[in-house]
C-alpha cells in the first residue's frame, strides 16, 4: 500500500465524521425534537346554552402518547380563568372534552391546551349566542 493511499483512506474518515457529526446528528435531533414536542394542531370550541356545555374538541398526534400528550386545558371566560383541568393522557389524536361553564350572551370564551412538554395552543375567541 502506498503512502497516498493510506492519506487518502485517512482524509475519506475525516470527512465522513465530519459528515455524520455537522450534519446527520443534527438532523436526527431535530427531526426526534418535532416527535417529541409539538403544540396541539387545532382546537375548536362549541358551546351550548341550554346545557351550560362548552364542548372542546382538540387535535393533538403524538408518536409518544405515554409521554407527551395534552396536559392542562385553561378556559377563560371573558379573558378570566374560570378553570383549569389536569389530565394524565389523551383518549385518541382527536378528541373532545365537555365542561360546565356558565355563560351569557355575548360572553366571551377561549381555550388553551398545553401539552407535557410544554407546547400550548389558544384557540380562537368563542362568542356565545
């Protein structure tokens, strides 16, 4: 084996652990991060006056439902917190929550949901009719 080549072989590890470290472990991070964490997708709120339900349904997928799922649900009522609920898990990537809130017409409602890891989402401004 001559001298070049064993430069050559030396020069061609050196760029492949350069390769894997700049830019293939960061990749991998970042891609494991978005599995990880990520804020719910959608929250949609519906309210019914007869039964004082504010139903809300949140879209929140998760590769890793033990460990990162929909952790507190905040509702506000006319920008003041009337609840917030604590939850272990999440039934499906979908799912819909009913809670008993006493309101008027022209009461203002808004939900946050916040994952286990520390991700949120405000859903937009409900106005009773």
């Amino acid at each position: 084996m001559l001298k070049g080549d064993k430069d050559m072989k030396k020069k061609s590890g050196w760029i492949l652990f350069f390769f894997l470290v700049l830019i293939v472990f960061p990749a991998v991070c970042i891609f494991a991060h978005a599995g990880l964490a990520s804020p719910p997708e959608d929250i949609q709120l519906r309210y019914n006056t007869k039964t004082q339900a504010l139903l809300v349904t949140i879209t929140h997928k998760s590769m890793f439902k033990g460990s990162h799922f929909i952790k507190y649900v905040e509702i506000k009522k006319n920008n003041n917190v009337v609840s917030i609920e604590t939850y272990d898990s999440q039934p499906a990537g979908t799912f819909t929550y009913s809670y008993r809130v006493q309101a008027i017409e022209d009461d203002l409602l808004t939900v946050t949901a916040t994952c286990s890891k520390g991700d949120s989402k405000t859903s937009a401004v409900l106005t009773v009719k």
